[in-house]
C-alpha cells in the first residue's frame, strides 16, 4: 500500500474553520476587556482589547 499525503488545500480549509487565519493576517477583531476596561500607565489612561478570534491582547492609549 502506498502512503497516503495530506493535501495542502485541506489544511487550508481547515485552519479557516479555526478562524485564526484573518488573525495571522493583521485583521483581529478587538473587543474592550470589561474586567479591566481602563488601566493607568505613566499618568495615562489605557484601554486594554482582546481579540476574540485568538485570544491576543494590546493597550490603547486614550
């Protein structure tokens, strides 16, 4: 019996159903995080975001 490769397109596929390829891509979905919606560094005041996709998370300044 031969062995059987996995094709490239069906991983494609499959990382889109995981929705994490708009994410590698620079396209995050940023949401405010309600547990700590402002922080303050350095006499600022910061917004904390959250992608919903994978999970990343940055600082705004406001």
């Amino acid at each position: 019996m031969a062995d059987v490769i996995p094709l490239q397109r069906r991983q494609r596929r499959q990382r889109k159903r995981e929705g994490d390829t708009l994410c590698r891509a620079g396209r995050h979905r940023w949401e405010v995080v309600t547990e700590s919606r402002f922080d303050v560094r350095e006499g600022r005041l910061m917004t904390v975001l959250r992608c919903s996709r994978c999970g990343r998370e940055r600082t705004e300044r406001r």
